[in-house]
C-alpha cells in the first residue's frame, strides 16, 4: 500500500511539473492577434534541410510562399511534392479541407507535433493566416532577410484553432501628407499581412496632393501631385497607372483588399489647383501646403464635376 502511494504522490509530481512546464511555454508564446484557441503541448518540431513541404494542388502558392518565407535566414530550400495524403515525419503539410467550412474562409487549424506540421483550411485565405502563425511560432531570426548561423529552427508542439473575430480588419495609409513609395506600401502590404489585416484603405487624394495618374486629366498628377512652399521648395509625387496595378496585384497575392480613398466635396484643393472649373468660386487655387480646413470644395451644383469623374480612369 505505501508503494502504491509513493507512485501515485511521484505521479502527480511528475504531471504537475509537466503542466507547469507546458504553461511556461505557452506564456512565451505570442502569436498575433491571438488565436481563438491553443494547446501547448511537450517537444518541438525541428526544421531541418531535409524538411519537405507537402501540399495539395490548390495550395501550391500557399506553399511557395512559406518557402518563401523560410529560405532567406535558414538557407534551407525545402523541398516541395503534391501531397498523396501519406503522412511522413520531417514534413509541413499544406491541405484545403471541405470539414472546416464552419471556421470560414479565414480560419485554419494548426498541429504541430515532433514528427510533422498539418495546416488545413477551408479555403486559401485561412492557410495563408496558418503561415503567419508559423512563422510567428518560429524564432524571430526567421524574418532576417539574410542567412542566420547557429539558430535552432525550433516550433513548439501546439493545436491550434483560430478564426477571426472581425471580418473587416483594416488599416489606414495616408500618402497624400506624405508621398510613400510603392516598395514602401508594398512592405507596409507585407506587415498588414503578418498580422492578420485583410484590407488596406489607401488615402490617395487631399488638398495636399493628388497621387493616382489619371490619363485623361493629365493636370491631376503633373501639377496636383506637387506642393510648393514660400521657400520655393517642392515636394510631391504619384503612383502611375501600373504602379496602382502592381500594388493591388501584390496585396491579392497577401490576400489584401485594397481600398481606395477618393476624397469629396472637400479635401479637393489639389484638384481644383488643376481644373478650376470643377470648384464652386473658380480660384485660383494652388496645392495645399497647410494642415486644416479648406473651403473651396467641389461644387456639387455643377455638371462639369459630373463629366470630369465619370472619365476619371
């Protein structure tokens, strides 16, 4: 009888110890926004150079794209098969599956064990999500850009379901104050991305600038999109027709909706610098070079504001 005590006192020890542990692990763990629902469980999943990444048909871009991720600060070039529903160790396995329709076409389910890593989703946007969670799972050595020495690439074993909470989660980009280059809101596309954000709300006209070439109104872009200030000093730019093209194609690629922000009556200065006609006194006016409120707006009585933005593409 006190054998038997003994092993049971040493087994609750050893399970209390284990759960202590596994707690520990998860309060290291921080994944962005949380996920509706984690498991952290004992051992890591190691990725090695003789990792392969499995996948079916319709997630071959999904798994492009975390070798993508992957390649940079580990060196590694994992290798990629169709996957045939076998299940072998040393492998992160991409799937669509018809049985989490309930978790939306956002949701994924994340399992992490020694042996392999399972992503599976309904549709394409939630595996995209499962990418953002491994990667955050891994050592942050993983977004270095260059190849990192001496990191265990280590994943901790976890079940994870994750949804999210709001179907419109977006941020706000105002390029009109201040011009950003197209490589820039493509990095800012890549931040909104690994954080979970689906649509980008692009501020791309003001009374400080106009930033979206439009051909048939070349005035918009080649005076509006320029600002000049009493020391003579300008500043200014604009994204071309492609440039608009390039950045919306790499925002689908992030699974981003991009939105863009076309200001009226107000926030119109710039515009009416250009086509005069358009406004409610005639001006002149010039691009706006302070911060506040301007009067002279479009004017909403007038048909030529009609057949300006009906060609305005």
């Amino acid at each position: 009888m006190k054998n038997i005590f003994t092993i049971l006192i040493l087994s609750i020890l050893i399970l209390t110890v284990v759960t202590i542990s596994a707690q520990e692990k998860g309060n290291n763990i921080n994944i962005i926004p949380k996920p509706k629902s984690i498991v952290v469980n004992e051992g890591t999943f190691n990725l090695n150079p003789l990792t392969k990444i499995y996948y079916k048909n319709e997630a071959k871009q999904i798994a492009e794209y975390l070798n993508q991720i992957i390649s940079p600060s580990t060196g590694f070039n994992l290798i990629m098969k169709v996957w045939d529903n076998k299940v072998e160790d040393n492998s992160i396995i991409i799937s669509l599956s018809n049985s989490l329709t309930n978790f939306g076409k956002e949701g994924y389910t994340l399992a992490v064990n020694s042996n392999n890593v399972l992503l599976e989703a309904s549709e394409l946007n939630g595996l995209f999500y499962g990418v953002q969670t491994l990667r955050q799972l891994l050592p942050v050595e993983i977004e270095t850009k260059v190849k990192v020495d001496n990191v265990e690439w280590k994943i901790p074993c976890v079940v994870i379901l994750d949804e999210p909470e709001f179907v419109w989660r977006g941020l706000n980009l105002d390029c009109c104050r201040h011009f950003m280059t197209k490589e820039f809101v493509k990095r800012y596309i890549d931040l909104l991305a690994y954080h979970k954000f689906n649509t980008l709300h692009w501020h791309l006209t003001e009374d400080q600038a106009w930033r979206i070439e439009i051909k048939k109104y070349p005035e918009l872009t080649k005076k509006g999109a320029f600002r000049t200030y009493d020391d003579r000093s300008v500043y200014g730019g604009f994204y071309t027709q492609e440039d608009i093209k390039e950045v919306v194609a790499y925002a689908q690629s992030r699974f981003i909706n991009v939105v863009p922000e076309i200001e009226m009556p107000g926030h119109s200065t710039a515009a009416i610098s250009c086509y005069p006609e358009i406004s409610c006194t005639g001006g002149p006016f010039e691009v706006g070079t302070f911060w506040g409120i301007y009067y002279d707006i479009y004017c909403a009585g007038n048909e030529k504001n009609i057949s300006v933005f009906r060609k305005c593409n």
